[in-house]
C-alpha cells in the first residue's frame, strides 16, 4: 500500500475524530471559548456549528456549582481520571473526563464543569 495514501486516511481519521469531539462538546454545553481554545475555532465558526445542531447560544457567564454538587463531580473526576489515565497537561485528555462527567450528571452542563475543573487545577486540588 502507497505510504502517501496511509497518511491520508490516517489524517482523515484524526480529523473524524476531531469533529465528533467537536460535536460532542458543543452538544453538552461548552462554551465558545473552551471551543476556540481547545480547537482553535473562530466564534462564527462556532455559532453556525450550533445553528446545524439545534443548540442556542448563551450569554454570559455559566452559573456557579453548589458545593453538593461539587462534591458528587469531584467523586466522578477522581474515578474517571483514574480510569482514563488522564494527563492534566494534555487539555483534552481534561476534555475527556469533563464531558464524561457531564454524561453523568445531566443537570450540569459541559461549560459549568470545565470551570470547576480549572478552579481544581489553579488551586493545585488535582
């Protein structure tokens, strides 16, 4: 097999990949800048991939996590970075753990987690 065509559809499979966490993200709440951040995309960009999926946009900041609920998604991160083997340097190897935790607990949405998570990073809890 020609070594030109392997790379090819092994980008193409990266970038499948790519766009189904793209879709994932933005289908459980990311914000627009955890996507422009993560992936690099522009906020137009952004607006129109919510527009094909249904999903309005939010204003503004996402609403603070009680401390019981902090609680029950620090059980989830503390399980699932275990089980993920997650590396806290590799963002979405994060992404990861944070949209699993979102599937979890469906009362929260993928933006109020990311941000709790950070707050965990910044205060050195993880």
């Amino acid at each position: 097999m020609d070594g030109t065509i392997v790379h090819r559809l092994l980008a193409h499979a990266r970038n499948m990949n790519e766009e189904e966490i793209i879709r994932r993200a933005i289908s459980l709440g990311a914000s627009g800048t955890m996507i422009t951040e993560l992936f690099g995309l522009p906020p137009k960009e952004i607006a129109v991939r919510r527009d094909i999926l249904g999903i309005p946009s939010r204003k503004g900041r996402p609403p603070k996590i009680g401390p019981e609920q902090e609680a029950i998604l620090w059980e989830h991160w503390v399980k699932l970075t275990k089980e993920q083997g997650t590396n806290l340097r590799d963002m979405r190897s994060v992404l990861e753990v944070a949209m699993l935790m979102t599937e979890r607990e469906p009362t929260q949405n993928l933006a109020m987690v990311w941000s709790i998570i950070q707050d965990w990073i910044a205060q050195d809890l993880v």
